[in-house]
C-alpha cells in the first residue's frame, strides 16, 4: 500500500493541524520512539476502537507524515522518512520532552496483544 507523499512541500501549518488533535499527536510521538507499529498495537496502545485509529491515521497519511506498509494481513505504519528536518525535529523533540503525554498508552502498548 506504501502511500508516498511530497514532505518537502509541508507547510508549518498543514503540518501543526495535522498535530492539533490528541490521538494524531499521540500517534506521531509513539511512532518517533517505536519505529514502525501496526493497527492493532495503536488501538491497544490509545485504548480507540479501530475504525477511529484508521481514520486519523488516514489523515496523517495525507498530511504526508507517515507511511503505510501491507504486512500480510496487518498494516504498518511509520513516520515518513522525507519529513523535512524542522517537522522531523519537532516530533522527536515533542516526545523527549514530553513523555508524560505518552506514558499510558506506552505502557499500554508494552501491556497488549494484537
């Protein structure tokens, strides 16, 4: 499925709407620490039913913040790895000087099965 979005075209504020809601944000900081996590690690980990985790991460896919991979029957998803520097620095940042604001669904993640 692999979606590929243009990231040097990220505007500031494309990219800080893409963030202005709590479960996009969460996801990103989540992905800035493991790497790449499936579907049902995210709904495990934010404790939000599938349908709903799929649809923002359909809205970060647009936003051109991550990427998909088809896996079997899983779907994986990652940061984009064209983000621009600044956009990059921003959610690596966010999530070293914030781990309070994921520490439940870390610890959740690390608690779950899919």
């Amino acid at each position: 499925m692999n979606t590929e979005t243009n990231c040097s075209a990220l505007s500031p504020l494309s990219f800080f709407k893409c963030l202005s809601e709590d479960t996009r944000l969460k996801t990103l900081l989540l992905l800035s620490e493991y790497t790449s996590l499936c579907v049902c690690d995210l709904t495990t980990a934010l404790d939000i039913s599938q349908p709903k985790i799929s649809r923002h991460l359909a809205d970060l896919r647009k936003c051109g913040l991550v990427l998909d991979e088809r896996k079997g029957k899983w779907v994986y998803y990652r940061l984009h790895p064209g983000l621009p520097g600044w956009a990059s620095d921003v959610i690596h940042n966010t999530a070293k000087h914030n781990v309070d604001f994921v520490a439940q669904a870390r610890a959740n993640l690390k608690t779950g099965n899919c």
